[in-house]
C-alpha cells in the first residue's frame, strides 16, 4: 500500500451526512425550512457555492458576497457545518464573452459556446488567473468562519480542450517529459508513416485527422490533460491554503462506473495528506451487467485506493434518479439506506448527495435530492431521516479503516493506453474487465482494493491483474510474488512500455516473471467461445501460447490448440497467467483457494469489517438476499442497541453494524 493518511477529516463532529445546497435557486423563506429540515435528518455538512460564480461577481470587477454571508451565518446558527466551495467549475456567460478565448475547441475544431457548464479552456492565461483570484477573495473572507469545515476546489473535473492555448501548452509539456525534438520523435515512433517533426510548431493535439492517429501521441495528450485540470486544482488549493491552512481542502473525482479521465492515483496524491481530503462521485448505472451493491462496492474501494485505504469522502450520490441518465429510474426502498451505509462500511467518513432539494428549473431539474420535488412527506426523506439517525449511532466508527487481503490492480494510464487506436480487439476494455473481477470477488464475500501496480504490494494475499496492458517493469510484481504473494494475470497483459511501443517479445514486461511465450494473439468474435480441458470457457481473446518455465494447468480444447492457463511458483509465492478471458471467475477463485472474509456468510450478504489501530473492530452487515442471513459475528448492533450472537438473523434487505464483542 501506498503511504496512509491517518488524519481523521473532514471537521465536523461525527461521519458527515448531507448533500450540495444551493440557495441561489430559492427565496429567502425556502432557507429557513431548509436548515429546520437539515436539523431534523441530522445533516451536519452542506456543500455551497459550487455553482455561483455569477453570484459572487456578476460582472468584471465587481463583487458581491451578501447573499454567501447571508447563507453561511445562517448555517453556523444552525449548527451546520459548510463545504465552501470556490464556484470556479462554471464560468457566467459575461466572463466568456469577455474572454472568447476561454472557451473550449472540441477535436473536429469547434468552439463550445456558453450555456452549459464547464465551459472553460484549462490552458487559457485568462481563465486561470480568475480561478485563482477568486479562491484567494473566498479564503479572505471566510478563512475564519465558525460554519466553515473544509474547502471544495472547482466540481468533477473533465474538461479538454484542443484550441491554439492547448497546443502551446501541449508543448511545452512535452518538452519537459521528453526534452528535445529526437526523445520526442524517438518516443512517439515518428518514423512510421513519415511522422517525424522537425520544428514544435509541428506538434498538434489530437485533432481530427485523416487516419487513424498516432496512439503515442494520444496517450501522452490523456497525460498532459489530466495534468494541466491538476495544475488548475492545485492552483485553487494552494491560494486557499495561504489564508487557511488549517481547513482540509478537496475535490470531488468520478473514479467509478468507466470514468477514468484523469490519473486519479496521481490526483490522490495531491488530495491526501495534513489538510487534503480524497472525496468522490458515484452514480450508479441502471442498465449495467453489474448489480447496484456491486456497482457500489466497486466505487468505494476505488475510492479508498486512491486515499491508499485512508479517510474518503463519498461527496455526491443520488437518493433516487440521475437527471442525465437515459430515461427515469427509481431505487427501491430501502436501496438509498444500503447503498449509503455500504460507503461508509468501505471507509467513507460520511454520506453526501447531490442534492439536498430537488431543483425547479434547469437541466437538472428532474435529478432525485434528499428532499425531493413532494417534499418531506416522501418515503425518500423518511428515508433521509432514518439514515441520518444511523449515522449519528455510527460516530465512534470516524477513524477506523479497512484492511484487505486482496487487490485488483487498477493502472489508469494502462486504461488509456488499451484504448488508444489500432488494437486487435474492440472488446478488450480494461475498465469493465476489472469492474467484472471486482464484482466477482464482492460476491464471493472478498473485501477488495483497487490498487496501482507501483505500490508496495506485500500486504495483500491476493492480487488480481485482469488486464495490464501498459507495464514498463515487472520489478514490483516480482518482488511480490517472490515474497511470498499469489499473482494471477489475465491475457493481453505487460504488452507496451511507457510510450505505447510493444514491448520485444510478448508478453513483454511479464515474460521472464510468468515463464511463457505468447506466440500469436487469437481475438474470439464477440458472442463466441471456447473450451477448456478443465471446463472452464473462455471469450473475447485468446493466445497461442507456450510454457517456457511454467506449468500447465489448462489448455484450449479447439484452436488454437495450445495451453490456456500456466502456474510458476517463484519465491515464496506463484504467479498464474490466463491467455483467455473466462467467462465465470469462481471456478479459477476456487482453484487458487480464494475465501471469503467470513467463510460461513451466505451469498448476498455483504459483511465488511472496519478496524481501529487501538483494536475496536466494527462489521458491517448488508443483506441483499431474499431470505434471512446469519452473521458469523458476536458484539453490538450499533443501529439498535442490541446484543448480536452468531446466531441473530438479518431479515431480507435490512442492515446492522456490529461493535465486535
């Protein structure tokens, strides 16, 4: 694991429970019954100010902070604590007529006009001077607010842009990654299809081109984007944090669903620490192949790799549907209690939404909220209410932490670099295989982190690699596994280096570490596929494959006729590697002797347990199941007050949390 932060954060007494208000969109008499109803479901945090830049300064040069005063004092009578945010996520339409040059250029060339959000060109002087100056004004005047809890820097950051600024900025990025114009034409592979610069002026972004781009280059584009939205975030931070230094600050980042956009280990690293909180996004996917408490199991963990199983903070969920989702969906009873309190089991110091009240107009209009367009006479504000009060019986969790004993390796610039152009396969994507095995291990009742590949491995029994496409060294995975560790790779892993060159012999950089030789990729066409000598089938790829210094243990009973899936024990430990994807994982979970936390759960019930340094140890009980489930544990059902034995069943769809005896 990487290095743990063990600040308790944020400041507010007990696990934060609330959502982003915006009282921008209400009438003064809507904010009194706001802070009556907070009260009374035990929300503690709001996050403000997140979209009212126009608010604050609605024109060039002026400034008004009254009505930010006004809600602010407000929340501190209440006994309400604020995230502030700094509002920079959303220019106002005067600032981008006052500044065209702000505005994004998608890759097809075309100027991205106002009327949106996030309308803004990360690389633009103009822009970043404003977003700085506006963080040091709000840290001015609020620095020292009795309401003010932490600081919330810019909204889920995505932006691109590939405008003219970008292209300079580009550059100059590259120069310092690669040096001169050889090491980037060396890195880049320019020799192929005559590609080779001879000035900067030369080097463009990834715009629409005639062919198929350069993958290189693409790769190096998704590194500097995510490094220049870091640069504006720091920017924020650091501006904040010279009036305030003692107010943790953070960000709300999407690693969940297939958003990988960014380089979020490399953003955890900025939002980790004294004073920096990891927070995050998750909204769940209807129509997904993954189950909800999977789909939620797999946002928390990743969630709390990126705080290197350190406090998070789950920033924004729906209570109900997703304004942007493709047609209306609602959640069960019930499922906002489960989903929430299954952040919580996974280490997030609180549950937040998005938001508190249903908003009348704009585009999010229809989006669910903790108190929902029929008001607080609503199953999803009793709801609201009920988590509340378990919150308020779960502050002697805040601190704890969770300890796993196995990882799925999550590398997001190897995502990006399997789905740079020119692959063998459409179907080999990265993100779902590793949502996939995830799912699999949650439902074998396997606590799982999302980890990088870089970090010091030897805490974990198991460590799962379904798809590592972008590996420059094998060093790490070595020293793991010769220390005694269990590795299992998954096919059309360790193929190219750094800069997306394949490496000189396949599997490249796992070759020497697995003892096999990959002769010849064999893509399955989707819907198809094969057999194996063990039962097990595989899709989506295979490999004709040869065992150098491994053994065999499976191979393919039609083409390409070869073994499928090899052992080697090196060390203390063994490393296996599959040339197929297998359609069911627990026939493999089963050969490698993969428990469950709990051997005597039964299925659907998720059982995850969070643990003091002192030794005080909570486990989280979830059944997901139709029948009543037994939890395996003795102590206190912290929700009740009740004294739970191994024997106390847990009905269908309810929750505990059990202070073990």
């Amino acid at each position: 694991m990487a290095q743990r932060n063990t600040d308790i954060v944020p400041t507010v007494d007990g696990l934060a429970y609330g959502g982003d208000y915006n009282p921008e969109q209400w009438g003064r008499e809507v904010w009194d019954e706001d802070v009556r109803l907070m009260r009374k479901a035990g929300v503690n945090l709001v996050s403000v100010n997140i979209f009212a830049w126009a608010g604050i300064n609605p024109a060039p040069d002026v400034w008004d902070f009254e009505r930010l005063d006004a809600v602010m004092d407000l929340l501190a009578e209440g006994g309400i604590k604020a995230d502030l945010a700094t509002s920079t996520a959303s220019p106002p339409p005067w600032f981008s007529q006052a500044h065209p040059e702000t505005l994004p250029v998608n890759a097809e060339g075309v100027v991205l006009n106002s009327g949106a959000r996030a309308e803004y060109c990360p690389h633009a002087p103009a822009f970043q001077a404003a977003v700085v100056e506006m963080a040091t004004r709000l840290a001015e005047r609020y620095a020292d607010h009795p309401a003010l809890a932490m600081w919330h820097v810019g909204n889920e950051y995505y932006r691109s842009c590939l405008c003219d600024l970008a292209a300079d900025a580009f550059r100059a990025w590259l120069q310092e990654r690669h040096g001169d114009l050889d090491g980037l034409n060396a890195a880049w592979g320019t020799t192929f299809w005559s590609q080779t610069y001879s000035d900067w002026s030369q080097v463009l972004p990834p715009r629409i081109c005639a062919e198929t781009p350069n993958p290189s280059l693409v790769l190096d584009w998704r590194r500097f984007g995510s490094d220049a939205l870091l640069r504006l975030f720091r920017s924020e931070a650091e501006a904040i944090a010279k009036h305030c230094p003692d107010k943790p600050i953070t960000t709300n980042l999407m690693v969940t669903g297939n958003f990988a956009h960014l380089d979020y280990h490399r953003w955890g690293e900025h939002v980790t620490g004294p004073n920096r909180l990891v927070a995050t996004d998750h909204y769940l996917l209807p129509d997904d192949e993954i189950g909800w408490p999977e789909q939620v199991a797999f946002g928390a963990d990743a969630s709390r790799g990126l705080a290197a199983g350190g406090p998070w903070l789950l920033m924004e969920q729906s209570t109900n549907s997703s304004a942007w989702r493709r047609g209306y969906f609602a959640k069960r009873p019930g499922d906002q209690l489960r989903h929430s309190l299954s952040y919580v089991a996974r280490g997030s110091e609180g549950a937040m939404f998005f938001q508190w009240r249903a908003s009348r107009y704009g585009a999010e209009r229809y989006h669910s909220a903790m108190v929902p367009h029929g008001g607080a006479d609503s199953r999803v504000f009793r709801e609201v209410e009920q988590f509340g009060a378990w919150l308020r019986r779960l502050t002697e969790v805040k601190g704890s932490t969770v300890v796993s004993r196995a990882a799925v390796l999550l590398d997001f610039q190897s995502v990006w670099a399997a789905n740079t152009p020119g692959q063998p396969s459409a179907d080999m994507d990265t993100y779902p295989e590793l949502r996939r095995w995830h799912a699999a291990l949650w439902r074998r009742g396997v606590t799982t982190d999302l980890a990088n590949p870089e970090w010091d491995l030897s805490g974990y029994e198991y460590v799962f690699a379904p798809h590592l496409y972008l590996l420059d060294s094998d060093a790490n995975l070595r020293a793991y596994v010769e220390g005694g560790g269990t590795l299992v790779v998954g096919p059309y892993s360790g193929i190219v280096d750094r800069n997306d060159h394949v490496h000189e012999g396949l599997p490249g950089a796992l070759r020497d570490l697995i003892g096999v030789r990959v002769e010849e990729f064999v893509p399955i066409p989707k819907g198809d596929k094969v057999a194996l000598d063990d039962g097990i089938e595989g899709e989506t790829w295979s490999e004709v494959a040869h065992a150098i210094d491994a053994e065999v243990v499976a191979s393919f009973e039609d083409y390409p006729h070869t073994p499928a899936v090899f052992r080697r024990e090196r060390g203390r430990g063994e490393v296996w590697y599959l040339s197929t994807r297998p359609v069911a994982l627990d026939p493999l979970f089963e050969r490698l002797g993969v428990a469950a936390d709990f051997p005597d759960a039964p299925e659907r019930l998720e059982l995850v347990r969070r643990r003091h340094e002192d030794g005080r140890a909570y486990v989280f009980a979830i059944n997901h199941g139709e029948a009543p489930a037994p939890v395996p544990v003795a102590g206190t059902d912290l929700l009740t007050g009740e004294p739970w034995t191994p024997a106390t069943p847990l009905d269908p769809g309810s929750c505990a949390v059990i202070r073990e005896a």
